[in-house]
C-alpha cells in the first residue's frame, strides 16, 4: 500500500518571491471587487506564512505584496527572486 506524502513547500518563510501571473481577486480578498487585480505579474513579495488549501490539500503561501496587500498563492503562481 503506497502513501503520498506532500511535497515539501518550494519556498521558505521570509524568501522573496515574485509573481508569474497577475493574480486576481478569486473573492476572498476584502474591501476589492471580485476579479479586480490584486497583484501585476513580476511583483515582489516576501512569504508571511506557509499552509494548505483547504479542499485541494495544495500548498498555499500568503505573500505580502506591500501595505496592506497579503495575498493568498499557490507554488505554480510564484517563483524565487
């Protein structure tokens, strides 16, 4: 019987990151409009916390873009700086 472990997070607390893709608000961003733009692609951010999304189980980075802009990430949406 095989058992699939999670890969190990690609990024560590406090590394810069930048993003591959603008990232859009999916809606649960607060105070913006649902797909408005959260982040322009090529943005640099530093990861604040690591987790799981919750249904697909994926590893979810929060990445703070500036002020006030923390933005929930996946692996695929970012790369390191």
């Amino acid at each position: 019987m095989s058992h699939d472990l999670p890969a190990p997070p690609r990024f560590d607390w406090g590394q810069r990151v930048r993003a591959v893709a603008d990232l859009a608000n999916d809606g649960t961003f607060p105070g913006a409009e649902p797909e408005a733009l959260l982040v322009a692609c090529g943005a640099i951010g530093e990861v604040v916390q690591i987790g799981a999304h919750v249904e697909s189980g994926a590893t979810l980075y929060l990445v703070e873009f500036g002020p006030e802009r923390v933005v929930g990430c996946f692996e695929q949406e970012l790369e390191h700086a």
